[in-house]
C-alpha cells in the first residue's frame, strides 16, 4: 500500500532551465519535481484538471524506440493541455545532416520545448547549448534521469521518504546505474552498484556520484558482488543485460553476467519488505526471475505509471509562464 505523502516544499521557479542530469539540480529542487508529480497524479486520479501548458508545443525527437518515454511525454503534454510533436529521426533533417546547431535554433521559433532520446550524450548537450527553450534529456547512453524522477516518486510513495534508504543496482553498469548513483547520492540515499568485471559504470560519474554523497551524508559503493550490494537493501534495481546499441552483445553478456540475476535467493539478502523495481522492458530468466518481477515486492507497473506524472511534472516545471 502506498505512503500518504504530505511533505511539501516551497514551491520553486524552475522556468526555462534544462533538464539534461540530476548535477545540474539541487536536492531542493529535485525534491519540488517529486512532490508536484505527486500532485499531479492526485489532481488527475481525482479528475481536476490541470493544464498549465494550454497552447504550449513539445517536440519529442526520438533516434532511439520507446514505448514508456513516447506515450508518457505524448499523454501528458496533451493532459496538461498542450501539444506534443513526435520528430524521428527520419521525419527531421537532422537525421540527413543539418548541424544540430541549426536544428535547434530552428525548433526553438517554433516550439516551447524539445525532449531528446538518443545514443551519444553529446547530442543532448549541443542540443541545449544552442537551443533557446528548455530541453528534456530523454535518454542517453550516458544518462536516463527522466525514469529516476519516475523511480524517486514510486520510492516516496511507498517508503514516505529517500533520504536514508539503501538502493542497490544490479546489472550493466549502464546510463541507469548513472543516474541512479548521481540522483541517489543528491537525495541522500545510499546506492550499491554491481557489476560484473569489465561492464563497471564510468569512474568518472562514480567520483561525481561520490562527491556528492559526501555532501549529502550518504554512501556509493561500487562491487563486483551482487551479495553485497543487495545486503540489507530497501530497494533492489535491475536493467537488461544488453542495452539497446548493444544487442550484438547479447550472447556475450549473457555469460558474463550470468551470476549477477536477481533471483528469490539474492532477495533474501535484502530487506523482508525491499522494493523491486526494474525500468523495463524486461527479459524474464535474464536478468532477473519471474518469481521477482511478478512477486509481491515488485511495484514495475506503479513505476511505469509514474514516468507519465514525474514527465508532466518535469514540463510543467520548466516550460509554464
């Protein structure tokens, strides 16, 4: 059952800014994009509307497929009383070599905002240099904090609190495993990643992440032990083997991370009442079992759910008069 969450706080004025990972926000902030998701979502299951981006437009250019990014942004720009646009990169021409300079200059005179998913970080970041509104990191292969406010609000709404928590991450040391140390260590929640050998997250976001939790009061620890990381956890995470990009892998990682599933005995390692929480899509028998997916710990589908509020929170934010 979900926790009655009521810790507001003030409001803050997020106008025009990037969202592209969770170092260029405060705890504070972050904490306000959580609890106006919350918000949302009550408005919405209690049918009060709530359209602050009446006559606002979104572009949504897309290089990588989705299935929870697209309907979510999509959905809720269209509940919050705007218009979404889906630009692939077949139907732009940045796909056929415009400069992403002048792709976002153009975009800019006609939209309010842009949200990217895409393979290289960088194109996020030249996108947001050069564009003049605000522009949403939908994913990238370095990043995804979209679904982490997503993950943050599903953990608020049924821990009642972040701060102090244990989440440990078990997989590819992936753009996931980024955003969830860097988000984690910003709330003050501990964070253990593991990995197999080789497939570690990049060091540099691990003494970023590091560097944070030592402001925050919290702890990252990086480990090759899937026992360890999950060892009395509150919350237990996992992402595929081979992440999109790199499905010519599959059989190669299959082998490699073979010990590294969660399973009913890597749960008894962690708290009797853990979270189990996955970003999907999932492979059942991979990366993790079918007993803790579909068991009574797993809150996947609340998740999922909540990318549509955390996104509509994250645009009403930043793209509102």
């Amino acid at each position: 059952m979900a926790v009655q969450h009521t810790d507001k706080v003030q409001k803050i004025d997020l106008r025009g800014r990037d969202f592209i990972e969770f170092t260029d926000y405060t705890a504070e902030e972050i904490r306000y994009l959580l609890d106006l998701a919350i918000e949302i979502k009550g408005k919405q299951k209690s049918g009060v509307p709530f359209q602050p981006l009446k006559g606002k437009t979104i572009g949504l250019i897309f290089e990588k497929s989705s299935t929870r990014t697209r309907v979510s942004f999509e959905v809720g720009m269209f509940q919050l009383g705007g218009h979404a646009l889906f630009l692939s990169k077949n139907d732009i021409q940045l796909g056929r070599g415009e400069t992403t300079h002048d792709t976002a200059k153009v975009l800019s005179r006609y939209l309010d905002g842009i949200m990217i998913r895409t393979f290289g970080h960088h194109n996020v970041i030249e996108l947001a240099e050069h564009a003049d509104v605000p522009v949403i990191n939908g994913l990238s292969d370095a990043a995804h904090p979209c679904q982490v406010l997503a993950d943050f609000q599903t953990v608020l709404e049924h821990k009642g609190k972040l701060a102090g928590l244990k989440m440990a991450y078990v997989g590819d040391g992936n753009n996931m495993a980024h955003s969830l140390m860097l988000g984690a260590a910003k709330m003050g929640m501990h964070v253990a990643v593991a990995t197999p050998e080789g497939y570690e997250p990049d060091s540099a976001v691990v003494e970023q992440a590091r560097a944070i939790a030592k402001e925050s009061g919290s702890e990252v620890l990086v480990t090759y032990s899937a026992q360890d990381a999950v060892k009395d956890a509150d919350i237990v995470y996992t992402d595929v083997w081979a992440s999109m990009g790199f499905e010519e892998e599959q059989k190669i990682r299959e082998q490699a991370f073979a010990a590294y599933q969660v399973d009913e005995e890597l749960m008894k390692g962690a708290k009797p009442d853990f979270m189990f929480l996955h970003c999907l899509p999932a492979h059942r028998g991979e990366e993790v079992s079918a007993g803790v997916i579909d068991g009574p710990n797993s809150l996947i589908f609340d998740q999922a759910e909540n990318r549509l509020h955390a996104q509509k929170a994250l645009m009403a934010a930043l793209m509102s008069e």
